[in-house]
C-alpha cells in the first residue's frame, strides 16, 4: 500500500494505491470513503492496481469552501494529473460509484486518452424526467437530516468514514445532480471507450408505496434510454438498492474484472 496527498483548489485529497495488475482508478460517491468501500476495494486489488481516494470533504481529505459538482470534479481531474505523472503502464479503468459514476463520464468526455474503460455503478443515469419533484422535496430533505446528524460523531472522532458535508450541502447537491443527469447523455456520445453499468433494481428501497415504485422505474427507464442511444453499452442489474456496494461487493467486483458483455447485453 502506498499513500499520497494531492493538493489543490485550496483542499487535500487524501490518495490510496496497492494491489497489482491492471490499472483501476475508483471514484467514491456523495457521503462515500474510501473506508466505507473497503471490501470492494480489498476484493478489486487482487487483480488491480487500484487507485482511489476520498472527495473534499469526506473521509480524511479536507473540507472545502465550496461543494459542487464541478468542484468534485476538480478533485477527480487533480487526482487523474497526479497519476499521469507517475509510472502506470497504461491508461486506468475509471470505476465510479453513484456521483463517481457521473464524474467519471464527464472527465472521460473531455479526458478520453487518459482511460481506458468506464464501469459506471448506480450513477451517471440519463433520467428522462427529474428524480426529484417538488412532491419529493421534503422526503429527500428528511432523508439528508438523518445522515447529517450520524455524521456528528464521525466528525467529532475525525475517522476515515466521516462526511463534512451539510445536510443543506447534500440537498444542494442532489438537486444540483439531477440537472446533471438531465444533460449527460451529450458527454456519453463523446466517449468511444467501452462502457459497463452495474446498477441496483431498487435505488429508492422495495416499498410498494411512496416515492419507490416512480423512482425505481425511472431509474431502469433512464438506463433503457441510454443503451437505446448507445447500444455497445453493457448493463448489469443487480437485486439491490443503492448500498449495493456495501451489500453486493463480490457480485461487483467480479463484474468489473470480467470482459465486457455483447453489445448492449442486459444481465441481473
């Protein structure tokens, strides 16, 4: 194992690298760590070299003036530099979980030589209608508060799982998010490197009430656009919500060590 820190935009990003094989650079999402992804990450180094780190504001980087999409972006693409500076062998698979996911397809849209693969989990999801409707502003504000107010312990122990982030901050960001992926689908048109998606049947839980039944259904529906604007594009489904990192680890991390699928191959 080997650490380093990158340093920019004001903020220290806390870099992780081991395991030996192919290249993987792993982007965690919002509210994730590296800590939280520790069996993925311990399962993807036994054939990998994998890079990954905490985004401003999470685990042990430093918090940060701002919190955006973009400034989570720099984060990514400062980390991205750092390697290119040191001796991969050659371009990284860029793994992406949930935010990640959407990261990773906008560097690769302008980066493309500096990849070599996406795997996209739970993220980066071209939705044909927004996530959240006014209808849902109180759930998700509800759904951000509790989060927020565990996180007070973690902070106050500054461990390696901790989020710095405002509840406010997260709303923000899911708001800012669903924007995002009501465009993404212009940056997936400029990628030619192969793409895998690993996705949960059950984003928003197994309820058969509330919020769940559109929210999951508008989840397949946005992954459905997209392999029918894209079909090279291999989709996995997993029996899952969006913890599915935490909860189906090994499924993943087979998955993203396999060859890719047939042209728009679907598997659950």
């Amino acid at each position: 194992m080997r650490h380093f820190t990158v340093h920019h935009d004001g903020v220290t990003i806390p870099v992780s690298r081991g395991g030996r094989g192919r290249p993987l650079v792993l982007c965690p999402g919002l509210s994730s760590t590296q800590a939280e992804l520790h069996e993925l990450i311990e399962l993807l180094r036994r054939d990998h070299d994998v890079v990954t780190f905490d985004l401003r504001g999470h685990g042990l980087a430093s918090p940060a003036v701002r919190y955006s999409f973009d400034a989570f972006l720099s984060d990514l693409v400062a980390v991205m530099a750092e390697l290119g500076r040191l001796d991969l062998p050659s371009p990284p698979v860029l793994v992406g979980y949930s935010l990640g996911a959407d990261l990773a397809v906008h560097y690769a849209s302008e980066c493309p030589d500096a990849v070599a693969e996406l795997v996209l989990i739970d993220g980066a999801n071209p939705l044909p209608e927004p996530f959240i409707t006014e209808a849902d502003l109180p759930e998700f504000r509800a759904l951000r508060e509790d989060p927020a107010t565990r996180q007070e312990a973690e902070r106050a122990r500054g461990t390696a799982r901790q989020v710095l982030l405002t509840a406010r901050d997260l709303h923000d960001l899911d708001l800012e998010i669903d924007v995002v992926r009501s465009e993404i689908l212009d940056r997936y048109q400029k990628i030619d490197h192969p793409i895998r998606m690993i996705m949960s049947t059950a984003i928003a839980g197994r309820s058969g009430e509330g919020r769940a039944p559109r929210h999951n259904q508008l989840w397949r529906a946005g992954i459905e656009r997209l392999v029918r604007e894209r079909p090279h594009i291999a989709t996995s489904w997993l029996d899952a919500d969006h913890r599915l990192v935490l909860t189906h680890a090994p499924q993943i991390a087979q998955l993203i060590r396999s060859a890719p699928g047939p042209v728009g191959q679907a598997t659950s």
